[in-house]
C-alpha cells in the first residue's frame, strides 16, 4: 500500500513545502549492487513488497576488479541472469596467472582451483549491476534510483522508518517496513563507525584504483595477477575489446604522485615486469575510478535490528577474485534465512501477514538472523580467515617472492591455496568448452 502526504513546514520540517512520500512495504534493501539486488529479486520473488533504494543512477560504473568466479554461476542461474550476462559481452576466463616483480609467474585454469565450472566470467560493473538491478525490478521489486539513504530509526510498531533525501529534487522522503537490509557496501553508515571508515594509520592505509583501457597486447581468456613491492592488482578483458586494470596501493603511493593515476602506475605496477610489458602502450578508456581507505575482514551481520549484506558486513581481500560472488550469496543467504522464518517458501501470500519485528527480542527477527549467521559462517568464515593469512604475505614483497617461488614448483599447493578461499564441493565439471 502507499499513500502520499505533505510534510508540515517549519524549522523541523525539513524546509518549507517540502514534500514527503510515505510507503508501507514488507522489507527496505538499502543499495543497489549485486547484494542489494540478489535479495530484492529473491525476496520479491517469494512475494514480499520490496523496495531497493540506488544512490546512483545505473549504469554507473564502480571500482571492481570486474572478475566474476564460477562459484557465482549457481546464484546468477537460480536469479535467471546467467545468459544475460554472456550476451551483455562478458569474457569467459580461463585461465589464471600468479607473478611477482621477479618475473616469476604460477600459472594455472580456472577448473584447477573451482569444483563449479572450467570457466569464470569477466564483466564491467556498469552492465553487471545494471542487469541485476533490472532482473530484481522484472521480480517485482520497487527499484528506486537517485535516493540517499540519511538514516534510519525504529518506531513502537516494531516498523523501521528510512529516511532518504530524491537527488532529482532534493525533497526529502521517508519509508517504512519492518524488515531493513543494509547494501549500501564498505561505506555503510548503518553498520561501520568512523573508526572503521579511517582504516588505519594516515600514510599507511590502502587505496584501490581502476580503468578500462585500450591497447593491452596478450589479454585474452585469462586474468593475470601482478604482486609488486607497494601492492598488487591485476588485468583482464571485459567487454568491447576493453581490458580492467585494478590495483590496490598504499596511500603514502598515492600522495608521492599527487593523486595522478597515470604516476602511481609507473611507480608501482610497473615494477612488475610482466605487467610492465603488458602496460607498455596502453591508455585510458574514460576515467579512473579511485576508493580508500579500505579495510579487509568481516565486520557484523546485523546492527540496530538492520541486516548487513555484501561489502556492508565485510570485504574480503581482493586477490582472492570472490568479492562478487560473497556479493550476490549474502544477498540471497539473507534472504532466504528471511523466508525460510517467515514460513513464506512455496507460499508467497504469507507476505501479507508479515510480523518480522526487527527488536533484538523478537524471536522471528532472532531466528532470521541466525539462520544466516550460521550460513555466514559455513560458506565465508574459513575463507575470510584464509584471506587473512594470505594478506599478509600479498603485502610483503619478500614473502611474496618466497610464497611464488615454492607455488610454482609445487602447483598442487597453488590449487590448494585457492580453493581455500573458494566453496564448493567436488564435481565433475560438465562446462569444459569455450
């Protein structure tokens, strides 16, 4: 149900005549990445009321390093985008290689390190969220774009109310549901406080960039990744002919360049000769997209009696190439664990007696929360605390030679290492042909 109202004027008001739109639906999912949709076209599929609030207009494009792992395939499938997403242009990966400044490289396919397919998938950002995005509308969702999320507040119903500013007019708006899902990513100001937003010491925190460029010679079906003395990043082909660069920094690299993107790269990146070779004749395709500082790790499922998804509950290192798909399974884990405690599988009218409180007393909000706790915990936790590990040795130029060069002569080792950061059971795999 939605009706419309005038807010009353005055110094509370917001501003004189400002208008506000009130809403009533069954859940609110702040965000309109992979996360935020891969809930909303689920949720919206078992017959909730679902709106998804997007701070941008799609397609936009957003830092990412664009790789898509085959562990993503299964969710991509169940939400009916998979053939979308080939014919949009995304490049089949596969094969994958591991170098160091040296020069020493590891390589190996896609299929020795997944149980879910011989192939991954590489896809810009800006059709990838944008064919999610349309899927959760076509589920039936209520896709909203433009609208900043400024907070969010519980009444004594046990409905959530979220208030949001329309930057097309700059009216302020609000909207209520019971159940709120935080995707808003590793920026949320619902879930991270400033203390974790600062990631670090000033001059040693970490900083990401990323282009499409034009001119990279020998990308073709694999990604390379490229460890070098001050970080490491990687390339591969997306669409149009296109190939993503995305490295991450430390900021004290930034700062020496004055920010030019263009002299991080000569000063870090390219201490990697393999990637010096690639990036010898390349330019730039738009414009470089920069995010920092960044913090790697879990940080909490839920906060305020809101659930946190995607990168708003924690980022997973970038070297392991499953942020995406941690995107899309939270998302869908969340949304599941809120089906599955609402009885609603199979029946979608149950939507119309939603009764999901979100008080950290109320029994159907705890059990929702940890439903996907526990699903949380089986699918990411030993990857989230291999990453760790693993980090530690991606920022040490030492280790990571020493890492490579044992890699290299045991390959077997270098399987093991991804899959640790990778789910999945063993299977044939049946997806072998390009």
């Amino acid at each position: 149900m939605i009706r419309f109202c005038r807010a009353p004027t005055g110094p509370s008001a917001g501003g004189r005549g400002t208008q506000v739109f009130m809403s009533e639906h069954d859940a609110i999912i702040i965000g309109g990445g992979p996360a935020g949709s891969s809930a909303a076209i689920r949720l919206a599929e078992s017959g909730l009321r679902v709106l998804l609030l997007e701070e941008k207009h799609l397609p936009r494009h957003k830092l990412c390093g664009e790789f898509i792992t085959a562990e993503s395939f299964p969710t991509l499938r169940r939400h009916k985008v998979m053939e979308r997403m080939l014919a949009a242009g995304a490049q089949k990966i596969g094969r994958l290689t591991l170098s160091v400044p040296t020069g020493r490289a590891v390589h190996m396919t896609v299929s020795e390190m997944s149980y879910e397919s011989a192939w991954a998938m590489s896809l810009s950002r800006a059709r990838f969220d944008k064919i999610l995005f349309d899927r959760a509308r076509e589920a039936g969702a209520l896709c909203l774009e433009g609208v900043v999320v400024k907070g969010c507040s519980r009444d004594g119903s046990g409905a959530q109310t979220v208030e949001a500013l329309s930057l097309s007019d700059g009216k302020e708006i609000t909207f209520r549901a019971p159940i709120i899902i935080d995707a808003s990513g590793r920026n949320s100001r619902l879930m991270v406080g400033r203390a974790e937003r600062v990631g670090g010491r000033r001059g040693s925190r970490l900083y990401a960039m990323k282009a499409h460029l034009e001119g990279v010679e020998g990308i073709e079906d694999q990604v390379e990744l490229y460890f070098f003395p001050q970080g490491y990043g990687g390339l591969s082909r997306v669409e149009d002919g296109l190939v993503n660069l995305c490295f991450i920094v430390n900021e004290r690299d930034v700062r020496s360049a004055e920010g030019d993107a263009s002299k991080v790269v000569e000063r870090t990146v390219k201490h990697n000769s393999l990637a010096r070779s690639r990036l010898s004749r390349f330019s730039v395709v738009g414009k470089w997209q920069t995010a920092g500082p960044l913090t790697f790790g879990t940080r909490r499922l839920s906060r305020g009696g809101i659930i946190a998804v995607g990168d708003a509950s924690g980022m997973i290192d970038p070297f392991t190439g499953t942020g995406m798909q941690i995107a899309l399974r939270t998302g869908e884990m969340a949304a599941d664990s809120i089906i599955e405690t609402l009885g609603m599988s199979g029946n979608p009218q149950g939507a119309k007696e939603l009764a999901l409180d979100p008080s950290t007393d109320n029994p159907l909000f705890v059990k929702a929360l940890a439903l996907y706790r526990a699903r949380y915990e089986n699918e990411f936790g030993k990857r989230m605390r291999a990453a760790e590990v693993l980090r530690s040795v991606a920022f040490s130029p030492g280790s990571a030679n020493f890492f490579a060069g044992i890699l290299a002569r045991a390959p077997w080792l270098a399987r093991l290492v991804l899959r640790s950061t990778r789910s999945g059971r063993p299977k044939n795999i049946i997806e072998g042909s390009f």
